[in-house]
C-alpha cells in the first residue's frame, strides 16, 4: 500500500531544478566518456535527480509530487503555439 504524497512546492522544485544542472554539470565536467558523446549537463543531472526519486519512493513507498508551476516560465526556446 502506498503512503502519503510528498509533495515538493514550487519553490523547492524550482531550486532543486537548479541545483540538477550544477550537479550535472560537475558529472559531465569529470566523467571523461561523458564530454567525448556530448552529453549535455541537464541530461546527467537529470537521471541522477530521477535515480534519488525512485531510491526515495522505493524506501519510504511513497509517491514524490512535484510542483511544476514555474517550468514554463523557466524553459528556453519554447515553442509557442
């Protein structure tokens, strides 16, 4: 059975969000395969942020919610329709 959400407001999201693309920029700067394919920083960051949000669900058995709000206002490039 599953628990409670957490839920992580925008707020959180959005500096987690940041702090994903340092982290991996750092990973993509000392991993010596990842520079040779070009692998981008958000990529890296990203899969390592998505990896700690499943450990967490699979520990805790409960369902992470995040707050989504800022993400369009935050996106480069957007494609407006």
């Amino acid at each position: 059975m599953t628990g409670a959400p957490i839920a992580v407001s925008a707020l959180e999201a959005t500096t987690l969000g940041f702090l994903v693309y340092l982290v991996g920029g750092v990973i993509t700067r000392r991993v010596r395969i990842l520079r040779e394919f070009n692998i981008p920083e958000p990529v890296c960051g990203g899969l390592l942020a998505a990896l700690v949000t499943l450990a967490v669900y699979l520990a805790l058995d409960r369902p992470v919610i995040f707050d989504l709000r800022f993400r369009d206002y935050l996106q480069i490039g957007r494609a407006h329709v």
